[in-house]
C-alpha cells in the first residue's frame, strides 16, 4: 500500500504545484492571442506574490490577498501594455525588463518578510469535499484541495469555451492573426490587446497569490523560482490552447512533484527536479525561431505592434 | 447599359488633401458617387485612388476637405464610422484572417448573439448567396480559398453590414478573366438595387465594360469626370498619363538557342508544408521570354524561389547552363549566371535603410574590385552606382540616398540595372512592372525585350497577363502547382489563356 500512497502524494503535490503554472499560462495564452507577448510573466508573480502575503498577513484575510495580488499584477501588465500597444515598442525588450523589475521590487520589499509564515486563518488550505474525497487515490488528487485549485480548474474551462465559441473569443483570435481585419471590421485593436494584456497580468498576479498564500504560505527569497518561464513554456507547449494547456501543466506538475518526493524516500532524483526547466528551456529555445513558431500555428501577429496608416 | 440615376449623391468628397512624407497623395480633389452607378476611378500606380478611398473609409484622416454621405456633413474617424455610414470596402490586399473560417470571419464584427454566433452569421451569408448570385462557404477556412472565392468573402463582409456604398480597389487583378466576368454581374445585380459602387481601376477596358462614370485621376488631382459612353479609350489614357500612350510594344520574332534554364520533375513545398509546386518541367532557351502566366498564389512564387536558391526544392532538379543548380545557396547560383528581380522589391529586392550605391552591388561586394582585402572600397561602389544610374535613368540626388527613399520605378531600375550589370546568361524576373506606372512599365518591358535580343534567357512571372501576352515566346500557365500547358501566344487567345488559368485544359 505504500506505492499507492506514494503515487496519490505524487498526484496530489504534482497538482498543487500545477495550479500557478496554469493560471499563468491561461492569461499568457488570451495576452498572446491577441498578439501581445509578455515575456513579464515571472515578474507578476513575484510581485503579485508578495502583495498578496503582505496583505493576507495584515489583514489575517487570504481573499483580500489574492484581489490585492491580482490588481497588481494587472497594474504592470499594464506598464506592458503601454509600452508595446500604447508607443509601439519592442515587446520582447518590455517584457524582460517587466521580469527584471518585478523580480527585483518583490526581492527588495519583500526582505522584511522572509521568514515570516501566515497564520493559519489567513491561508488557503485544502479542504476534503466528502463524499467525492474518500474515492480512492483520485479522490484526495482531486477532491481534497483548496479553492483556487478548483478556481483554476474552472477558469480553464470557461476560458476555452470563451476563446473558442463566442464572439468575443473570435475577435481575439482574429486580433492576434491579422489585426488589420479586425481593424478594417470597426473593432478596436488596441482596446482588445490592452484588455487581453491585462487578463494576462491578472492571472499571472493570481498565480503569484496562490504561490505564496496556498501553495507555501511563508515568505522565502526567489519565491516563483522560474515559474514564469515554465508558464511560458506551457503557452507554446500547449499551443496556445486553455485546455492543452491544463492538461499540460499537470503534467509539469505531476513530474516537478515526483522529484520532490522520491527525495524523501532517499532517491537522489536532480534529474527529476530539473526537468521541467530542462524542458522549458528546449520548448522557449524552439519558440523562439519564427519558422518554428508559424509551423506550431502561433498567432500570425505575435509580437507585432500594429498601426493603421503604416504599409 | 447604364441606368439613369438621380437623385442625391451618396457620397460627395470636396477638397481632399492627405500629404504622406514627401508625397502629396491627394491635391484638393473632389468626388461624387450616385446611387444605382458604379463609379469607376481610374487612375496609374501612385496617382492616389487607393488613398482616396482609404480616407472614405476612415482609415486614412484627410489633411484638409470636407466629406458628405446622403447629404449629411461627416466625419470619419474610423472603419467603424464608415461602417455605420453604410460604406463597405473590398480592399486590394485582402483583410482577412487565414486560419479562420469565412463564418468566423464574418462573426467577428456581425454577430449579433454572444453564444453561438456562427449559426446566425450562415443563415445570412445565405441569404446573399440567393440574392446576388454570390456562392461562399462558410464553412471554409480562408487558406483553402483561391483568391477569387477570398474576394467573394470580402464583398459578402461588405453587404452583411448593410453597405449601400460598395468600394472595390483593383477586384480584377487577382482574378481570371471567367472570374473578372463574374464579378461584373455581382456588381450589375447591386446596381439594380440601387447601391453605389466605386470601381478602382488602372485598366481602361474595364471601365468601358462596366462602368456608368469615370473619375480619371493623375499624381493626387482628379483629371476629370465623364459619362462612359461620352470617352474614348484614347482620350481617358491621355488623361490618365498626361501624353500620348502606345498599346503595342514591338517585338520581333525570337530565335531561341540553346537551353540556359532547365527544370525536370521539380517539387516544392509552400509555407504551410503542403506541395505548392507539384512536378513542374520546362527549360528556357538562350533568345528566348518564357512566361508563366496564372493567378497569384497557385505556386509561382516557390517556382521562382526554388530556382534562384531561396526555398528548398523537395524532388526534381534544376540545371543553369547544363551545371546542377538543386539546392545550391542563392549565391552560388547567381554566379552561374542567374539575376533575379524578385517580387515584393522592397522586401527581397533592396536593402531599403542603405544607400543607393550599397544597393547597387548587393550581390557583388564581396569580390574584388569592391572589396580589398577585409576593407570595402566605397569610391569603387560609388563609381558603379554613378554609371547604373546613368545608364538606367535613375532619378535620384545622389549614390549615398537611402534606397528606401526612391519611387517604385526607381527602385525597381536599380534593382534591373544591379542584376544585368552581372551579365546573366538567364534573368528570372517576378512581376517585374507591378506597381509602376506607365513610362517605368514601358521602359521595363522594352528592356527585357532587348536583353532577349541580347541572347539571354529570360524567365518571366507575371499575374498580368497583357504582360506576358505581350512579352513572351511561349508562355506556361500554372494552376495549383502544375503547368496545365504550355503554348505559344500567336497561337491561343487571351479567352483561351484565361481558361486555362482556371485549370481547364484547352489545347489548341
Ligand atoms: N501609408 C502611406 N505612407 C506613405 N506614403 C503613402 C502611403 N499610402 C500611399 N502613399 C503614397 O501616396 C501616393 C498615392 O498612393 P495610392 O493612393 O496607393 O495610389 P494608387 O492607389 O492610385 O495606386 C503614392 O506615392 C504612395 O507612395
Ligand atoms: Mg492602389
């Protein structure tokens, strides 16, 4: 019974740490759908992460912390969304910078909290859904989390169905295509990149939150430790797509967890644990060649500022 | 023919003035479009239909002047104003989202429902199919389409927002003349609606074959206004050029030699992975033009680029002057003899941020007498620029001027004198007069012709068909990825080429 146990912990970690890397990458994929790519991804979090530990640590209130760490993750995504919708500049340029100030802010602010852990009542905890969670192995993986894992789950849901089968849904995919049809239709280019742009940010707020106020409610230096980029990585991994993206981030974190734990039945496992870098590294080096990119079927528009009266 | 029609314009434009850096696109010109006309608006490359049209319909603002819609002052500050003023646009480079479906397309802007949008939108579009005669898919991706089908989308995209005022820029030069021929009974069938229709044009038989008016313009200003049947052709060229046009180019009969260009069996695949050249053989003699004539898109681009070395070739050979030229780096190939004057000039032909002289010996800098030793010996290039550009009639005020800055016919002589300069034995030339007006047309033209009687090999790509009438020796017409002939143009007429475009074998 122990290799059942074993692999129910696996899951159920793996699941866990799934969950930032799938709220991040849901936002990154409506911000790249509409051909804004945010390379910010790691530095909303960070902040978004801290925000929301200082003020569930203040206010003892952990859904105050989360509204608190997605407005600002949202506020620079939209410093990004000025910078490449607004003035046109090089997204690629804006969003490294974004990383770097986000990283950088959240390391400086965040020094007189490290170490500090947040009471119980001002975390999420998991919480057994009876009867769903006495199902074997499967129904503590899934029925024995905290809300936002369940938040999450949801969101890619409706998130798909959005994209997919509703007008609106059509207008950002056609955005981050051929902007100058949208345009040409009497839609709003730039209203649909900044809104999109800020969902991106939101979200990615949002997985800072639940780093740092679920997933570890104690505040460490390097708290996302790469997990924007492995959220990036899962963008282009998933094509662009909600559900491959959920599908693919469990997958991440089913393999992220396995290392994790294995250590503590004494298998010396550094493969395991680099391996989710290892693969982002190779995914974000593929999807960095254009010819790569337009065979995987990124959006046309990419990266790609766009304005009327150019030819 | 045309219908009487009275009553208020549509549409009257007063004094339109757009300046873009450096050109004057529009010089107070006035404009009016009745209800039940097609209107057509006749004018060279560059003389500033599209501009006008653009500004009509908000995506381009007016620098001065005044515009009516049914009688009301407006401003339009965007499509999305000129939409609601009923105006609908079929632009000359289509906006429309390829990985899309036609239905997709259409909900983007239409829908009415939030859920589900793409049921209402397939009810509606047919509706049009019904009344105007136009047939689309809607379930179709836009990548599938030709660009004839592609157009049909456009225009149903213009009618689904309810446009009573229908501007067309250049519909007939992505289309077959069967197509070309369609479109005009769409456009009739409109008329009687009583819709009024702008008609963009360079080519004078189209106006005379629909039209009810004609605007000519010529560099920014309107020339004038006429009734069709109160022109002549000549009149409305002399209006449109501003001098006397000649309609034939003289061309003596070709004496083809040996075989410069020879491809067997080639295969080639297009952007998307899928064969957009599918086991393509000719050869082109030394004396000789042969043209390939057919809609853009149905893989002369990957034909072209597959012999001067800048795509792949997947099966099949191509051999320069007997050597094996499959696969060779574009370098390698253009010194066994091959100039290239490609499409999109700006993109693949010049280097527009350089400066003339730079442009000039692109494709042989890297030998002496230009470089010495790991330097470049700039009075060397200084001094070939200097003579290219006398010997072509480049206008330009100096070698060191960014190539970015010249006209199109400019631009496209420095890129023809730079690639002949080298002395090809073949000259593979891709739309070599698009987008040009009429005396850089001429003077491209004659020269190719020239260089034939020069002894070269000269494979020429063109979706203008007069041109590759009027040019070539024999002439291969390609559908979707193979020749579906090839034959000599005394001995086939245009109708026949045309259908033939279409992939319908007709064998004289
Ligand atoms: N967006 C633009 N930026 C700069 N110059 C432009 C732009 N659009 C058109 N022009 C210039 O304005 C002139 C008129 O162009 P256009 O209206 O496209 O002519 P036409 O449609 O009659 O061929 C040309 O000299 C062209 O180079
Ligand atoms: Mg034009």
């Amino acid at each position: 019974m122990i290799e059942a146990k074993l692999v129910e912990n696996i899951l159920w970690i793996g699941l866990r740490s799934a969950t930032p890397l799938l709220l991040a990458a849901l936002g990154e994929i409506y911000a790249e759908r509409s051909g804004i790519l945010n390379l910010g991804v790691e530095g909303m979090m960070a902040v978004g992460a801290l925000s929301s530990f200082a003020t569930a640590l203040v206010t003892g209130n952990p859904w105050l912390g989360v509204l608190i760490g997605m407005l600002s993750g949202g506020l620079l995504a939209m410093i990004h969304g000025a910078i490449s919708i607004g003035l046109k500049g090089n997204q690629v340029v804006s969003g490294l910078a974004l990383t770097m100030f986000g990283l950088g802010l959240s390391s400086v602010l965040g020094r007189v909290y490290v170490g500090n852990q947040l009471p119980v009542e001002a975390r999420f905890l998991p919480k057994p859904v009876e009867p769903l969670s006495s199902i074997p192995v499967l129904g503590r993986v899934l029925f024995d989390q905290d809300p936002l894992f369940y938040i999450s789950l949801l969101l890619a849901l409706v998130m798909w169905f959005l994209l997919y089968r509703t007008k609106y849904g059509i207008i950002i995919r056609s955005t981050g295509e051929n902007p100058a049809a949208v345009d040409a239709m009497g839609i709003s280019v730039n209203r649909v990149r900044y809104l999109s742009t800020l969902i991106g940010g939101v979200l990615a707020g949002l997985a800072g939150a639940y780093l740092s106020v679920a997933y570890n409610p104690a505040w460490i230096e390097n708290m996302t430790a790469g997990r924007g980029w492995i959220a990036l990585a899962l963008v282009i991994f998933s094509l662009w797509d909600p559900i491959r993206a959920l599908l693919g981030s469990y997958l991440f974190g089913v393999v992220e967890a396995s290392g994790y734990t294995l250590q503590a039945y004494g298998y010396s496992q550094w493969l395991l644990n680099g391996l989710p870098y290892l693969l982002t590294i190779i995914i974000l080096t593929l999807g960095a060649t254009e010819s790569m990119r337009r065979r995987m079927g990124a959006p046309a528009a990419l990266g790609r500022p766009y304005e009327r009266e150019e030819r | 023919m045309t219908r009487a029609s009275n009553g208020e314009p549509l549409v009257r434009m007063e004094g339109i003035v757009k300046r873009f850096p450096g050109v004057l696109a529009n010089d107070h010109v006035d404009f009016e479009l009745l209800p039940g006309e097609i209107h057509a608006l006749l004018g060279e490359n560059g003389a500033g239909k599209t501009t006008l049209m653009n500004i009509l319909y908000g995506i381009y603002q007016p620098d001065e002047g005044q515009i009516f819609v049914k009688g009301r002052r407006v401003r339009i500050r965007s499509p999305r104003d000129a939409i609601r003023l009923g105006i609908g646009m079929v632009h000359q480079h289509f906006l429309l989202v390829d990985k899309h479906t036609v239905a997709e397309n259409l909900a983007m802007g239409y829908a009415k429902s939030f859920l589900n949008p793409l049921r209402e939108v397939k009810a509606r579009i047919r509706d049009f199919t019904e009344r105007y005669g136009i047939q689309v898919d809607p379930d179709a991706y836009i990548w599938q389409l030709s660009v004839g089908e592609q157009q049909k989308v456009e225009i149903v995209k213009a009618l689904y927002a309810g446009a009573d005022i229908l501007i067309l820029d250049e519909p007939t030069s992505v289309l077959t003349p069967q197509e070309a021929r369609d479109l005009f009974n769409v456009l009739r069938r409109m008329r009687e609606d009583g819709k009024g229709i702008v008609f963009i044009t360079h080519k004078l038989s189209e106006v005379f074959e629909v039209a009810d008016r004609v605007t000519v313009m010529r560099r920014g200003k309107v020339v004038g206004t006429l009734r069709v049947e109160e022109a002549t052709k000549e009149a409305l060229a002399r209006m449109m050029v501003g001098r006397d046009v000649v309609f034939e180019l003289e061309r003596t009969p070709g004496r083809p030699g040996e075989p410069v260009l020879e491809v067997r069996d080639l295969t080639v695949l297009g952007d998307r992975g899928r064969e957009a050249v599918r086991g393509v053989s000719f050869e082109v003699r030394e004396g000789e033009i042969f043209g390939i004539a057919g809609v853009a898109g149905n893989g002369q681009r990957e034909l072209v680029q597959a012999i001067v070395g800048l795509r792949r070739v997947k099966s099949g050979s191509v051999r320069v002057t007997g050597v094996d030229a499959t696969n060779r780096s574009p370098r390698e190939i253009a010194e066994l003899g091959v100039g290239h004057i490609p499409e999109e000039r700006l993109k693949f032909g010049i280097v527009p941020d350089m400066s003339v002289a730079e442009n000039s010996v692109l494709k042989s800098y890297y030998r002496p007498p230009y470089r010495k030793g790991l330097l470049l010996d700039y009075g060397e290039i200084r001094r070939t620029a200097e003579s290219l550009i006398n010997e072509y009639e480049i206008a330009v005020p100096s070698p060191d001027t960014r190539a970015r800055l010249l006209s199109g016919g400019n631009m496209q002589k420095l890129i023809v004198g730079r690639e002949i300069r080298r002395d090809p034995k073949l000259i593979v030339a891709s739309n070599p007069t698009f987008g040009l007006d009429v005396g850089a047309t001429e003077y491209i033209r004659k020269l190719l012709l020239r260089k034939r009687d020069e002894r070269k090999a000269i494979l020429l790509v063109s979706g203008d068909l007069d041109e590759v009438i009027q040019l070539s020796d024999r002439i291969a017409v390609m559908f979707e990825g193979r020749f579906v002939g090839i034959v000599r143009p005394e001995e086939v007429t245009r109708e026949e080429i045309g259908l033939m475009m279409s992939g319908s074998e007709v064998l004289p």
